[in-house]
C-alpha cells in the first residue's frame, strides 16, 4: 500500500472542499473494496478522506412515501430495515445475497454504488493490458479466461461485469442517487448513473470526481412489495453472481400484468435494466410462456465468449424462474 | 536433565496440542491485557498462559537450545530477556497519527501509520495475536473481531478509522478463568483441526447469536458463510454453536 495521509470530515460540505482538484484524493467509506485495492495496488490514493462520522446513516419515509436510504447506511442495517424488507424486498434480498455479515456491516451503501469490477485481468495489477485499470492497454479478458464477464452492453474495450447485487435491485426500483457537489446538490437516476464501458471503460460511473453521494431515494412503489431476488452463483453463500435477477410485478385481476420491472446482474458493465423484458411483460397474462418470451427478447442481443456463454441460457432461466417465483407470490 | 530428542519431540507435540486448543478458543490468552499492561508497567512477567506471544516465541526459542522444559500448561516458565513492546511507538516513516482504542475493556492511544489495518495495531502492536491474518482481503474472516459489537473483518479497516470504539477480540470474550459458552462449545464439540480460523469462528459466532441469525442449521451454516474453515470442521463448527446458543453467559 503506498503512503497516503488521512483526515475525517466534519460535514458533507466540507468533505467535498477537501477533495475538490484533488484528482488522487478519494472518500473512504466502509473500506472493504477500496482498501483491498489499495493492497492490490490498483488503487494508490494520496489522501483519504474519511467520511464514516458523517450523519448520513438515516433510512427514513419521506412525506411523499418515498423512502431515503443515507448513503452511510451500512448493507446489513438497509438490509434489516422494515420499511425496506416490506415495502422493497428485492432490494432486502439483494443485499443478503452479496458478501458475508461481516463485510455487509461495514459496507455502506455510497460504497456499494462504488464496487469495482472483480474482472480478475482488472484486480491484478501485475497484468500489463486492461484498459480499466490502465487505459489504453488492452483487455486481457477478451481473449482470456472470461467466465465472469459481461455478456450485454461490452465493447472492445473491456467486457468487465458490476459486482453489486444490491445495485440490481436498485436498477429493477428505478432508485434516485443523491450527491453533494461544489454547487449544491442534483440527483442522478439511477440508469444514468452506471456507465457502459465503450471508448472509456476507466469510468465506472458519471459521478464527478468531487461530488459525495449523500443518499439513494426510493420511489413509492406498491408493487414492489410483490418482488424478488434470485442469485445463480458457484456456491450456496458468499460468491459474487454469474447472473442474478431482481425482479417486482404489478399483476391486476386474472394475473394480467400491468407493470413489470426486471434487472439482470453479473452480465453487463452496470447493472443491467431488462427494457425489452419488461416490453414483452406488460400487457400479457403472468405466465411462463409469457416470462420465456421475455427472456428470450431481453437475450436476443447478448454475445459470449469461450467461457462465458453459459450466462445467455442461465439469463433466460433465471429471469423465467424470478418472475414465476413473484408471479406465484399471495 | 536433558531431554532425549525423542521425547523432546513428543514433549514439544504435546504442548502444541495443548496450546493449538487453548490458543484457539482465545483460553491462552485470556488475561493478555493484565500482562500486556503490567509489562508496559515495567513488570517483565511473563507466564504462557497470559502472554499471547508466549507460543511463538517459546517455539522459536526451544528450537535453537537444549535445556530442559517441563512440559505442562501450569509448569511452564521460560526466562529469555524479551524485550518490552511499547504500545506509543511508531514502526513507519509516514505520518503517525493517534487514534485511541478501546480493546477488551482496555483504553489504548496508539501512534499509527494510516495505512495500518486494525487488525495489524491488533496483533503488532498490541500483541493480540488471537484474531489471525489468513487471506488479508477480507474473504477467509480469519480477522473477524466486534466493533461496537458488531462483526466485521478487521483486515480491511484502517486503525484510524476506529477512533473511540469498542474492539472486543478473541482474548476479550472469556469472563476471567471462565471461557465464553462459544469458547467452552467449540472445545466441547472440537470444532475446529488446526485452530487458525478459530478466533475468527468464534467471534463471528458470538455475534451470530446475538444477531439473532442462529436459527437452525441453514440459518447457522448462512450467516457463518464469511468464515472458511480449510479443515473443514463445519459440522462440529455448527454443533459448537448450536448448543452455545441454548447458554445464556452469567
């Protein structure tokens, strides 16, 4: 780890002043990404700004029923909380699914927003060609070993995946993130926020580099409370996803599907919104000729590569397995 | 007398059997922080029961000489000029900064490098080398100790970060002689081979419990899954702390 100096910052005004022009200065959260890679040596901060004391841990309902989730809540208080296990369960659910307890108490949810990718070619530093940690160098994944790796929305340029479960959930919930700038604040939905990687694949997100995000908003959205999380990995607990879904339906009388919401993880650089899925859903009978329609729209246009095309059928399935589990719920 | 080397060697595997299961349930080091603290005092004293670093040092010691050793948990003396650790020095270059801790009940200030993890000032500088260093990336939870009592992986978290708060470490968890019912559980139901995850297990356990995450075996086998155990004790792993769970602690 190279030296770095380290301060803590007293409010959220201030934390932004101080990394302001300071393009090697970084906020340091619950630490469970960023300081392991700082070991790894991709990351080398020079300053850490330490954002941990800030009073941004609230999760509470606004007037309009939104729910507002404070960007320093940890994943295992957002996940345990009852506004969101009854109101957002896919979202609950998500956060289970990812990491261990231990890490899931001291990850925040600005941090989550945050993850790398654990693209292997990206994590070692020692690797000379990925254009993520190093731009133009290459991508050692492409030709590589690439069983993790992104099957929709990659370039040339890379075909790294997110990691986050809880961000998918965040996808499928049409969540809004809030950040403090040097102007004040502005609110990013949350398509926006995630990049794909194309030319420039060593953003990860349009966050500005002296903006701190504050909170993430959820909408008022009553049919979230029929929603759902499946979790296709290589174990049965702590594993990072080849492909998950998240999915919420709004089914009206006869099971007819009048709003459907569908987000796939571990396929795609950003968490993956299902817009053609979801095209498919509404309108129709919740059925599972219905939810194999949709998958198969959702994959049309995905590619794999020599280790990864497996996730094309896993996708489908999946996504036909997590509507089925919601479409069945009472 | 000097020992024959055959019964050297057998002596020296007794005693890494006995202080592999004392030191991995946290018993051996159960009153570090007294010992810590009367050293800091000036008071060299240095007892394998209540010093943490005993073990590696009397193994490194008896290595390179001959002389006699009783062997057994209560006998054993060992009389080399260790030299004092003292908790306010500074062992890089960089910048130290004080950060104040509360460990196992103890305050300490200590003067740290920012890049020190919590669980280095742990086992470096406070000599609490109960909680372990086993992948360093938070994946195997080796390192798992409670902070304001709650679980977490101390490797990724920078000492610094912990100004004021409340560590509590494998050598915390024992109430004076009496070991905690998760301690005296995994000894019971011999959850663990070699004992390197142990500390962590235990601590991650307790927690466990107190989360209210404990219910039944799935449950259990879930909410430990930040604990790898590569002997693959599991199933005594999961009877320790299922029978610890019926023990409420006086």
């Amino acid at each position: 780890m190279t030296p770095f100096t380290y301060s803590r910052a007293s409010d959220a005004g201030q934390a932004v002043t101080a990394i302001s022009g300071k393009p090697h200065t970084k906020f340091l959260g619950g630490g469970t990404n960023l300081i392991d890679l700082m070991k790894m040596g991709v990351e080398a901060p020079d300053e850490l700004v330490d954002i941990n004391r800030l009073p941004l841990a609230q999760i509470e309902e606004l007037q309009d029923k939104r729910v507002r989730i404070g960007a320093l809540a940890r994943n295992s208080d957002v996940a345990e909380h009852d506004l969101i296990k009854s109101r957002y369960p896919v979202l609950s659910q998500a956060l289970l699914s990812g990491a261990s307890p231990q890490l899931r108490n001291m990850a925040t949810v600005g941090g989550n927003l945050l993850q790398r990718t654990r693209c292997y070619y990206f994590y070692d530093s020692a690797f000379p060609a990925c254009n993520k940690r190093k731009p133009g160098s290459g991508c050692g994944a492409l030709e590589g070993y690439n069983r993790i790796h992104a099957i929709l929305g990659q370039s040339q340029q890379c075909i790294a995946t997110n990691p986050s479960d809880m961000c998918v959930a965040l996808a499928a919930l049409d969540a809004v993130v809030r950040v403090h700038g040097p102007n004040g604040e502005r609110e990013i939905t949350f398509g926006d926020f995630h990049r794909l990687p194309g030319n420039t694949p060593e953003r990860d997100t349009n966050l500005a580099p002296d903006e701190l995000i504050i909170a993430v908003d959820l909408p008022a959205m009553p049919f979230a409370a029929r929603s759902h999380y499946l979790k296709v990995r290589d174990r049965a607990s702590y594993a990072f996803a080849l492909v998950s879904v998240a999915v919420a339906l709004d089914l009206g009388p006869n099971k007819k599907i009048n709003e459907a919401r569908v987000a796939l993880g571990g396929v795609a650089h950003k968490p993956w919104r299902a817009n053609a899925a979801e095209k498919k859903l509404i309108g129709q009978d919740a059925n599972e000729q219905t939810f194999h329609a949709a998958a198969a729209a959702e994959l049309a246009a995905a590619k794999g590569y020599k280790y990864n095309s497996f996730k094309i059928e896993l996708a489908k399935r999946g996504i036909v397995r997590a509507l089925s589990a919601v479409a069945e719920m009472a | 007398m000097e020992a024959e080397p055959n019964q050297f060697s057998g002596r020296l595997a007794n005693l890494t059997e006995v202080t592999r299961q004392l030191e991995a349930t946290g018993a051996m080091a159960s009153e570090s922080g007294d010992a810590f603290q009367s050293e800091v005092d000036g008071v060299n004293e240095h007892s394998i029961l209540g010093y943490p670093e005993t073990r590696r040092k009397f193994i490194k010691q008896v290595a390179g000489t001959s002389v006699a050793i009783a062997i057994g948990p209560n006998v054993l003396t060992y009389a080399s000029a260790s030299e004092p650790v003292s908790p306010g020095t500074t062992a890089a270059a960089s910048a130290a900064l004080k950060v104040n801790l509360n460990v196992n009940g103890k305050k300490f200030a200590l003067d740290v490098d920012p890049r020190m993890t919590l669980l280095d000032a742990l086992r470096e500088r406070l000599q609490l080398t109960g909680s372990k260093k086993g992948c360093d990336h938070g994946q195997c939870g080796a390192c798992t100790v409670l902070v304001n009592g709650r679980r977490i992986n101390s490797c990724l978290s920078l000492a610094v970060m912990h100004e004021g708060d409340e560590i509590t470490t494998i050598e915390g968890l024992a109430g004076g002689d009496e070991l905690h019912p998760m301690q005296a559980a995994f000894i019971e139901h011999d959850g663990f081979q070699c004992g390197y995850c142990t500390p962590g297990q235990i601590c991650s356990a307790v927690a466990c419990v107190k989360e209210g995450h404990a219910n039944g075996d799935d449950q259990i086998r879930e909410w430990m899954s930040g604990n790898i155990c590569r002997c693959g004790a599991y199933p005594n792993i999961l009877a320790a702390i299922k029978e610890a769970k019926t023990k409420t602690r006086a």
